[in-house]
C-alpha cells in the first residue's frame, strides 16, 4: 500500500525514474540454492593472505627450515570468494530485480559483503547493477537495505584488495584471473568501449551518478520511512564521515578484529539472517534504569575510512557541491543566502516527521562537524574543555559546534524561522516588542513538545555556538520561572530542559537556570519518593509522599551544571532547594485528634520547613535506598536504586569542599558494612557513590571509614566482579603509607582465596600483595612504579587530582582581585573630587 501511495507521488514529477521487472524463477532459485558464508570466505581468505605474506616476508626461515621434508604446497584462491564473483557475475542483470524479494534480497547483501571486502572491481560492479533502480529500490521494503548495505560496501576501505594481490606468480596470478573471467564481460575496454553493459573504470564517477539519481527525488525520500534511511546514507558518504557507538558495547574485541567484523560495516548486516529467539522475560525487581546498567543508544561522527580513489581532491570538490544542492532540497531552500525570513510552513512539519526529522537532525550534525574541523587548531581546542564521556553516569561526549557564517547555522536558521538582523541581547527594558524574533519563540515552544521535533531542538543547543545558545534560552523563554516549569512538567519537553543544563556554556548562564530552577525543585513537584522503610523492612507511618510528577532527571542534570559548570553559590542554593523540596514532598502526616497541638507547632514546621530536611534524611530519599535494608540479605542481591539520584549524589560528592562535607559524612555515618558491600556490588552504586567517595576530592577522609567499616568484607568484594574495583580504589585512596601496608598485610593472609579467580588477582596486582611478602623496599617500589604509570597517564589526559579545591581558591583569588579593584576606583574619585 505504502509503495503504491509513493509511485503516485513519484508519477507527479517530471523526471521518471527506472522499476525492476520480476526476477525469473531460475536466478531466484539459483541464488537462494548458494551456500553463502561470510565468516567462512573471511578465513579463507586470511589464509591465503597470510601463506604469500610468510613466504615473501624475506626472514628466510621457511628455506633454512630442513627439518620439513615436505614443501607446503600454496593454497588455492579462497573458494567462497571464487564462488561470489561467478554468482555476482551472473546475477548482475537481476540484481535490482532480486533486491525487491525477501529471502533473495538477504543472499545479494551477504553476496555484496563478501565480494566488496576483498575486491575493487566487485565495487564499481555491485554499484552499476543498480543504475536507474535507486530510487524505487529506496522506497522498497526490502530494497533499501540492498541500497545501504551496497552503499556503505563500495565506499569502504578493503580489508586487502586481492585484485593486485601479488601470489608471485606473475601474469597467470589467479586472483586475477578470476576477477578477469567473472567480470571481463561487464567491464569497459580501455578504449572506452565493452561489450554490452560496459561498466566504467571509475568507481567515483559511478557513485556520483547513483546519488545523482536520489538527489531528483530527495524531497519525497525525505518524508519516507525506507527512502529517508538511504538518503542518509548517501549524505554521509558525501560528507566523508559516519556515526558509530559512543560507548563500546561490553565484550567487543574492535582491536583484534577489524572493521568489517566488528566496526560500523558489520551492523550493514541488517539482522535477517540471524535466528530469531524468543526474548525472555525479566525478572521481577530491579529494572535496567534503576541499576543505570542500560546502554545509551548514543552516537558520535567520524571520519569515514574509504577507498583511495574516494580520497583525491577533485571527488572532495565534487561532493562538497553535491552535498550543498543536497542539503538545499531537503531543507526546502532555494539556495539564496540571506534575504527575508519565510514564516512557519512545511519545513517546520518536516522537524516533526518521523523519517525526515530524523533526516535533518543527521544532517545538522553532518554540517556541524564538517565546519568545525575546518576551524583552526586553537579555536578547537579552547572550545574543547569538557567533561569525560562516561556511559554509566550518563555524560554524552560533546558536540561539535558550528561556527557563525557555515552552512550548519543557515540550516538551524530555516528550521526555526531565526531573523538573523535581529541582536540576540535584545531583550532590553523597552525595546522587548521591537527586538523580539517574530516566529522562533512560537516554533521552540512547538518543538520542545514533539517527540521528533524535541530531538532536533536538543541537537540545535548542542551543535550551536556560546551566543546563540543563550539566545536560544531567552527566545524560548527558559530563563523564565513559570516557563521554565511548564517544559519541566510536560513529558517531552523536559528532555530539551536537561539537554540547555547538559549543553550550558558559561557560569552566568548556570546562574539564570539555577534562579529558575530553585524555586521548581523548592515545592517538590519533581521530585521522587520512595516509601520510607525502617531497618525491619516495614513502612514508617511518620511520613508519606505527596503525589508529584518525577522530573529526577532534571535534579540529576541541575546537579551535573553545577558540578561542571556552575559557582559555589549555585551550588549552594541548589542543595538548599533540593533540602526543602524533600522536606515538603516526604512531610508528617498531621494529627487529627491533636488540634491544640497543632496549633502550638504551627511556627515551629514553617520554620523547619524553610530550612528544609538534614542532609542523613534527604541521602536515603535521593538514593532510594533506605539505611540497613540490606542487613540479612543473600549475598548477590541486586539493589534497586534511583539512578538519577544516585548520578546526582556522584556531582554533589565533588562540589566544594564547605558545602559537600555534610554529604560526605551523612553517607559514612547512616550506612552500615552490609549497605556498602551491596551498593559496591551494584554497577551503579559502585560508580556514583563509591567512586565519588574514593576518586573524588574526600578521598582521604571517605577512605579511612570505609576501611574500618568494611575490614570484614574486604576479601569478599574483592573476589567479585563489580566489587574488587571499589576495593582497588579503596587501596589508592588510603592517605598514607601505614595505612596501605596494613590494608596489603590484610590481604596476604588470603592468597588462595585471592588467586582464585581473576578479579582477585588484578586486587593482588594493585596492591602489591606478593611484594609485601617479599619485603617493605620490594613493596614501595611496587606502588612506586604504579604511582609513575599514574601520573604519566595524567600528563597525558591532562587531568589531576584535587582540581576542585584548587577552583575554589581561585575563585576566591579573583573575588578579592576584583574587590580591590573597586576600592582603588573609588579612592581615585575621591582624590579626584
């Protein structure tokens, strides 16, 4: 249905576009009867690679070795990858045709794959095969994964190209003559001429036509769920680069493998030919977000590895251009710079589409990279200063942003209808109607509520530069308190709200969210209570939670501006906030047959209401976790913690030192041994609170509790998988050496139990535990070695220790510089006058 609706579409346009016939019932049969593996063609070919490279290594250990009485006779050419040639070969005719049915389609891709890892020639083949199919190939159900997959295939580097492979054979090379008698037939002579099809020598004059081909109909691919994914496709080839994971999934080796088997080519295997299996049912308990172990779906741009006739300087012309007419169609541009703003129209419904949202949130990032790695050296590297990306505490690596003048800022300028002419600042007493953008403020507030628009505005703030964010803010009325609060409480917008405190660029900009935010967080309209336990599991009538919208991640996100980027007076009225907010969200219940009561303590709860709960009331309801709930538990058990307040505990645990240390020693004093052993057990725990107590800036005040508090546990975390890191940790953080000989002196009496498994052992390594048997020098010089190893690694990074004290006392360096140039000012009027 979907099909035929897009060929009535198609037939209102001038241009006319080519559709397949049917694949005949032989070449279907014939294809769908090959017994086509991947994995198996790669080891063959390996094999064959890696005999030739031995023996042409010149080493001379295979003709001195006279022991083997036998010369090893040379493999043959890798079978498999013989057999895809003959079967492309022979298919190319119908390849477009076999690309539209389901199972054929799912042998053209293996047959594409296999073929284009080790082959040039195959390249330009598989291309030409679909000339004038491309774009009734891209609104195909199953054609538009043949499209990408051939796609990404051609442009990419080969793992060894064995067209010229060298098997010193000279002309009768077999690798060549199977190339020859498989494609000689389809390829032009080198006159020009060929029989037949006469498929060109240029790889790159090929793939410039085929996007030609999409680029007609780019406007109505845009809006269509096949033909949208292709499209962008073929903008990341123009652009050169492509998006891959920003977090490694746990258990891949990319190192000892390459990319066609574990790197972005490998997710070209649309997932087909695997078997299905019934999903199993989670257990009940703890969920994937309140353990924080799920993995965030994010991504980041680089540059795409490409054959070396892609790389010449003329092709990078001609892509450039191409992708400029490309971004203009899809953008609804007609190229002109400058001139009048258009109103909102069709464009700003795209933002909002399923497909073509997607298409214009890549195509802004694509823009944005491309420009920003054509600014200079410096100017990267001043705007460069962020925080580590960290994928169990949720820190996404940061944009590239564009600068004023590029393509990226003339695209965000159509999207949300931005008068440029107009000041950004523009907002001053009396000049508000006359500076006012005329359509953005309307399309922000519309977007911020749209799941696909929402996405894209949250790229906009990431990608754009320092002036226009706060621009932004201002025109989308963020700075404003009951504004602000109405995103908060929607249930798209809020993820734009945590995108500006993820994105915010200055302490003056941390400063305005802060004011806003204080006053949200104050009432306890976001925040997220859990029924408060006592030690014996059962629920304490003192206290129940009024009904809330949970908004914890902007707690978590306002936390994290802080942290980062915000002052200490920022972070100070933040805590306060939050401090109030849980005293007025988990506040006890009144007593009704106590009315004279009540009347007596009426100024007494104002009073303790404006300052809020103490810090050991308000650890439990962030953390979710209630003090001694773990006591008796099997051990294994997992926790269920909130994970934004745990994230957001982490950022408290490294504000300054006069505002965390209540927080440090609330969480030493109220959790007991069991509590920590579970919360170190715990992925997430383990990093937010166990990690923020050790690595961060109370490390030798958190490290000397824990020890004592965990002196019966020690062995046991550290034999486990999650909790022999807090252990390692817990070693280092110890301030002195005495302390660290004790801990290592602990330890050596359990060296079986140690060398058991291999978390015990990596435990042993850190703490030198064999060392200290050896000796006290043996030992220091062990840590001494560790401790080289770690400061050439901060060198490296350019990261050290201690960081956020050393703020704080520039901090208050430059309040006082400041301060004494105000005195010296008014001394100066005063002798003046």
């Amino acid at each position: 249905m979907e099909s035929k609706m897009m060929e009535a579409v198609f037939e209102d346009s001038n241009t006319e576009y080519g559709r397949p016939r049917r694949p005949t019932a032989s070449t279907v049969s014939y294809l769908n009867g090959l017994p086509l593996d991947e994995s198996l063609a790669a080891q063959q070919a390996k094999e064959y690679i890696a005999y030739f490279q031995k023996s042409t290594s010149g080493n001379g250990e295979e003709a001195g070795n006279s022991d083997s009485l036998e010369v090893e006779e040379p493999p043959e050419y890798p079978p498999m990858l013989s057999a895809a040639h003959a079967a492309l070969s022979s298919v190319f005719r119908e390849v477009a045709s076999l690309a539209c049915e389901e199972t054929p389609s799912q042998q053209i891709e293996t047959l594409v794959r296999i073929c284009c890892r080790y082959s040039l020639v195959a390249k330009r083949i598989v291309l030409a095969s679909l000339s004038t199919y491309w774009v009734f190939l891209s609104t195909h159900r199953f054609g538009s994964h043949v499209a990408q997959t051939i796609l990404r295939c051609v442009v990419a580097e080969c793992e060894m190209n064995l067209d010229e492979f060298d098997d010193g054979q000279g002309e009768q090379c077999e690798a060549r003559l199977v190339i020859e008698d498989s494609y000689k037939s389809l390829l032009q002579d080198d006159d020009g001429a060929g029989d037949g099809v006469a498929v060109p020598h240029s790889l790159s004059k090929i793939l410039l036509q085929s996007i030609e081909e999409l680029k007609e109909f780019a406007t109505e691919l845009a809006d269509h769920v096949c033909g949208s994914h292709v499209l962008r496709t073929a903008l990341c080839i123009l652009a050169g680069v492509e998006f891959v994971d920003a977090f490694a999934h746990p258990g891949k080796q990319t190192d000892e493998m390459g990319e066609w088997d574990t790197g972005v080519l490998a997710a070209t295997r649309r997932g087909k030919l695997k078997p299905k299996k019934k999903k199993k049912k989670k257990k009940g308990g703890a969920t994937d977000d309140s353990s924080g172990s799920i993995h965030n779906e994010a991504t980041v741009v680089k540059v795409m590895k490409v054959v070396l006739e892609l790389q010449s300087d003329d092709f990078r012309k001609d892509t450039d251009a191409l992708l400029k007419e490309m971004v203009d169609i899809i953008s609804l541009s007609d190229g002109k710079e400058g001139g009048e703003v258009i109103p909102p129209g069709e464009l700003q419904q795209c933002t909002c589409h399923p497909s073509a949202g997607g298409l214009l949130i890549q195509t802004l990032r694509l823009l944005s990279y491309r420009d920003f790695h054509s600014q200079p050296v410096s100017k990267k590297k001043d705007s460069r200063k962020e925080v580590e990306p960290d994928r169990r505490m949720g820190i996404l690596p940061q944009e590239p942003r564009y600068s004023q003048g590029s393509q990226a800022e003339a695209l965000v300028h159509r999207l949300l209808c931005w008068d440029p002419t107009i000041a950004n600042d523009g907002d001053v007493d009396g000049e508000e109607a006359k500076t006012k953008q005329p359509y953005a403020s309307d399309i922000i507030f519309g977007l911020s509520g749209e799941p696909r628009g929402s996405i894209l505005l949250e790229t906009i703030f990431r990608c754009c530069p320092d002036s226009f964010h706060d621009a932004l803010c201002t025109a989308g009325g963020f700075y404003d308190e009951a504004t602000l609060r109405e995103y908060i409480q929607h249930g798209v917008s809020n993820f734009v709200v945590q995108a500006i405190l993820t994105s915010v660029r200055n302490k003056k900009q941390a400063s305005k969210m802060v004011k806003c935010l204080g006053g949200i967080v104050e009432d306890g309209s976001i925040l997220k209570v859990k029924k408060t336990q006592s030690d014996d599991g059962d629920e304490v009538e003192g206290y129940t939670a009024k009904p809330s919208k949970h908004r914890m991640g902007i707690i978590w996100r306002s936390f994290e501006m802080c942290a980062t980027k915000g002052s200490s007076q920022d972070q100070e009225q933040i805590l306060s906030a939050l401090l109030r907010g849980f005293s007025s969200v988990a506040a006890p219940p009144e007593d009704d047959n106590a009315d004279n009561k009540k009347s007596e303590d009426k100024k007494r709860k104002k009073r303790s209401k404006a300052k809020g709960l103490s810090v050991e009331e308000c650890i439990p309801l962030l953390l979710g976790l209630a003090p001694g709930s773990c006591d008796g538990e099997v051990d294994g058990t997992r926790l269920t913690l909130d994970a934004a307040g745990a994230r957001a505990l982490y950022h408290v645990l490294h504000f300054k030192e006069r505002l965390r240390s209540d927080w440090v020693n609330g969480i030493l004093h109220i959790y007991g041994c069991e509590d920590f052993v579970n919360i170190a057990n715990d992925g997430l725990g383990s990093r937010c609170v166990m990690d923020g107590l050790l690595d961060g800036p109370a490390r030798s005040i958190a490290s000397k509790v824990l020890v004592t508090k965990l002196s019966d546990r020690i062995l046991f975390l550290a034999a486990e998988r999650v909790g022999h890191h807090a252990v390692e940790k817990l070693f280092r953080a110890l301030p002195t050496m005495e302390d660290k000989a004790s801990f290592s002196a602990e330890l050596s009496h359990s060296l079986n139990r140690l060398d058991s498994n291999a978390m015990g052992r990596s435990v042993m390594v850190t703490c030198a535990v064999k060392e200290y048997l050896e000796g006290e020098s043996v030992w220091k010089n062990a840590l001494a070695k560790q401790r080289e190893k770690g400061n050439w690694l901060e060198e490296i990074t350019g990261e050290k220790e201690g960081s956020e004290d050393e703020d704080e006392a520039e901090e208050i360096k430059t309040k006082k510089r400041k301060k004494d140039k105000k005195e010296k000012k008014k001394k100066r009027q005063k002798v003046s006058e």
